[in-house]
C-alpha cells in the first residue's frame, strides 16, 4: 500500500479514484470530495475540514482523526467502514452505506445522520444534537450508547440496544422488531405505531409512551412519574416493577404492576379490548 504521510490537500477531488492508499497525519482543507470513487483507505491521525471526503469508498478504516464542521456529509454510499477513537463535528454523516463499524466515537452534532443505511454496530459511541438520526435504517446492534436527539429509530427494522441512555422524543416510530436491554429510554410518545418491541430491564419516562403498538412485550421495566397515559391501543405484554402513573385504553393482552394511579377505559377504547390488568398488591 502506498503511504502518504504529513501532508495538506485542498480543492476539488485531490485523492480521487485512489486505491490501497494509507493516511497518515493528513489534513484535508476545504474542497469537495477528497476521496471519492476510492477502495481500501487507511486515514490515522488525519483531520478532514472539507465537504463529502469519503463518497463511494469500499473498505476503509478510520482511527483517531477528527471530521470538523466543514466535513458535512462525509461519509455516503460508502460500505465496509471501521472507525475507532474519532471526533464528527460535522452533521448529516451515514448515508446509503452498509457494514458500518464504529466504536469510540464522539458526534457532537449529529443531524440528519444514519439514513438508509443496513449492518450498523455501535459501541461507546455519543451522540448530540441528533434529530432524526437512524431513519430508514436495518440491521442495527448498539451497546454503551448516549443519544440526544429527538425523532430517532424512525422506520427502521431489526435493531439491538444494551447498557444505553436514549433521549429522544418519538422514538421508534413505524419501527419493528427492536429489541432493548437494560436502559433508559426518555422521551414523550415512545415506539408510537411500532410492532415487535421488546424491551428488557428498562426505565421509560415522559408523557404517552408505547401506544397504537403492536406485540408489544416489557420485562422487568420501570417508568418514571412522567411517564403517564401508557399504552393506549396498544397490544402488550407488560410485567412493570414499581408504579405506573396512568394506563389509557390498551387494545388487548396482560399489564402486571405493583400498583397504578389510574385506569381509564373509557368508550373510546378498540376491540377487542379485553386487555388484562393486574396490580398484585
């Protein structure tokens, strides 16, 4: 592989249709498209200031380089990505890209990323400023998160979460088949329109959460005082440790709690609306 090493580029397209090619101490100045068309990159220790650097890159691994502001959309249509101990200052990363591995990574501003992309792992990986992040996205396995931005996880299927702290107002709509592991999800109308969501060991809070769901499952959860209004026409599967503020008109299935401040079932509700509700103590 061909090693460029201490050096600055600038403009249009400098390392355009490279291939086998490894950065080191590189600065990427303002400019478009850096390294467009490219296959196998190795970037370390390099700082990118310019717009769309990686566009349709095949097999490329990121360590240590920080993406500043000027660096938006970075990183489209892009596959086979590993990036470690990084910095995106830049918004509206990840787009149309498949088998993306990130771990150590720090977003600060984190609009508009993740779109359209399949086979996303994430691990100790923060995220802020991040409305809409992950739209339309696949395949997703994720563990020692930190989000904050709302309307995240829209549309998208197949998704695992562990040992994560998810702010985010409507979160999970129209998504499906989302798993999630010991937790915090924070965020009025929560999973709202979704099917097969399971989550584990979790705390919910804020207003509304997991309504019009469908097979809905909750394990061992715990909601906050906030979190009222749950489940409404919801198909759920509920076993909650502690107190629920307020259920409204869950469609069908079984809510277990230690005690709820009100039920209201009002003609409103849907059929079959046989949902059962128990408080043991």
């Amino acid at each position: 592989m061909k090693t460029i090493e201490n050096q600055e580029f600038e403009g249009e397209r400098p390392l355009y249709h490279t291939s086998d090619l490894v950065l080191k101490n590189v600065t990427i100045h303002s400019g478009e498209s850096a390294l467009k068309e490219t296959k196998n990159i190795i970037a370390e220790n390099c700082i990118f200031e310019g717009k769309y650097p990686f566009w349709i890159t095949d097999g490329f691994k990121i360590k240590d380089c920080k993406f500043t502001s000027g660096a938006r959309a970075a990183l489209w249509y892009s596959n086979d990505l590993e990036m470690t101990d990084t910095v995106i200052e830049a918004p509206k990363m990840f787009r149309d890209s498949k088998r993306l591995r990130l771990k150590n990574v720090n977003i600060p501003d984190a609009e508009e990323t993740f779109w359209h992309c399949d086979d996303v792992d994430l691990e100790n990986v923060t995220v802020e400023n991040a409305p809409y992040i992950f739209m339309h996205c696949n395949n997703i396995k994720i563990k020692n998160y930190i989000q904050k931005g709302n309307y995240s996880f829209q549309y998208c299927k197949n998704i695992e979460i562990r040992d994560s702290k998810i702010y985010s107002k409507d979160a999970f709509w129209n998504s499906e088949n989302i798993t999630v592991y010991d937790s915090e999800i924070i965020g009025e109308y929560l999973a709202w329109h979704s099917k097969n969501v399971t989550l584990i060991n979790c705390l919910i809070g804020e207003t509304q959460p997991l309504c019009y769901a469908e097979n809905l499952k909750l394990i061992n959860c715990r909601f906050r005082e906030d979190a009222d209004l749950a489940f409404e026409y919801s198909t759920v599967d509920a076993e909650i440790s502690g107190h629920i503020t307020s259920v409204k008109n869950p469609k069908s299935g079984k809510i277990i709690a230690d005690s709820i401040g009100e039920v209201i079932l009002d003609e409103n509700i849907k059929q079959p609306a046989d949902c059962k509700i128990i408080c043991p103590r």
